[in-house]
C-alpha cells in the first residue's frame, strides 16, 4: 500500500518573485517572514490558512540565499544577501519612520568577487556574532560578469560601530588557511534548515 505524502504544500502566491529566497522576522512579531529579491510577505497568526500579505519594499537584484539578521544592533532587523550572478555582497539596513513607514539603505560589503550564489551565517570566530560565510561559483553561468575569475571561499566578520568608529562594515579575511578551516567545519555541522533556492511559486510545506 503506498503511503500519503507527510508534506501539505501551502500555495502563498501563485507567481515567481525572481532569484533568491530567505526566511525570518522582518517586523519583530515573532513570526517568520518570507523574503524575496522583490519584498517580503508578512506571515500571518496562522500560517496554514491565513493571508500572506506582500510589501513591495525592495529590489535587491538576482540574489543568493537572503538572511534576517540585526546587522548594526539597532533593535531593527536587517537583511544580508548576494548577488548570484553578478558582483556583490551588500546588506540592507531597516529604517522605520515616526509615521511606521518602513524603508531599506543599501550598504556594500564587498564587490571584488563574483557569482556568490550561496552563504550561511556562523559563529566562527566565539564572539558571540554570526560570521558571513561564502565562496565564489564556478561557471554559475559561464556569461556571468566575472565567470573565469579566481575562485575562493570566503568569511567575513562584523566590526563594531563604536570600536570602529565608523558606520557598520565587514571585514574580509581570505588567508587560505582560514578557507581549508572553513570546510573542514561544513563537514561536522548540523543542518537544521533548508531553502529551495528557485525561481517558482512561493510555498511552504507543513509535516502532517
């Protein structure tokens, strides 16, 4: 006797929204948002059967992976992405008006490199902040701005506002032995998540 599939697929809008997805508290609900390179739908209560509602707030381009992350530690969160087929690391900074009305700054992380087509945020350093961790593609599409470059992997850390004093960046380190320490701990860590990154309708799955 076959067995019913234990995933029900939730239809949230029956179009694409481009290239690259993520998922978290845009608006500090609680609730986990799904974000798009084109804006972001608010999860309602009840995620199975109420509206999802779509801020067309953003164009972030043909991205990679999109994280939610309070990047400068203002209580607002922030979104960190890439551009996977073209050059960039950037992440967007939240600004709310005395009136609620949200707005996104753009802030370059690093644009030396191409085709970062996927990231994960860690802790790699023990300071208690995750780390951006990525690496360049090869021949994501071979016409891709930068294509036959070098490649690499790479980790780039947060500095501190007021250390700094400057506005918030990231730092790159590329020695190569921080890059073989990398992928020595992709191979011990746990994955607790993961995203489909395609261009499709945007679903969720929840496990009967």
């Amino acid at each position: 006797m076959e067995l019913p599939d234990p995933w029900i697929k939730h239809e949230i809008s029956p179009r694409s929204y481009g290239h690259g997805i993520g998922a978290g508290d845009v608006n500090g609900d609680g609730r986990t948002d799904i974000i798009t390179p084109k804006g972001w739908f608010e999860a309602p209560p009840d995620p199975r059967r109420g509206k999802w509602t779509f801020h067309e707030e953003f164009d972030l381009g043909a991205t990679g992976f999109i994280y939610v992350t309070d990047v400068n530690n203002d209580g607002v969160p922030d979104l960190i992405t890439s551009l996977g087929h073209d050059y960039g690391i950037f992440w967007m900074e939240q600004k709310r008006e005395v009136a609620g009305k949200r707005t996104w700054v753009k802030h370059l992380i690093d644009n030396a490199w191409s085709q970062s087509h996927a990231m994960t945020l860690a802790d790699l350093n023990g300071d208690g902040r995750p780390e951006l961790i990525t690496g360049k593609r090869y021949y994501a599409h071979e016409h891709d701005p930068g294509a036959n470059e070098p490649l690499g992997v790479y980790w780039y850390e947060a500095l501190d506002r007021q250390a700094s004093g400057e506005g918030t960046s990231l730092t790159t380190a590329r020695a190569p032995e921080v890059a073989y320490r990398f992928l020595s701990l992709i191979s011990m860590a746990t994955v607790t998540s993961i995203l489909s990154l395609q261009v499709s309708p945007v679903s969720t799955f929840s496990k009967i």
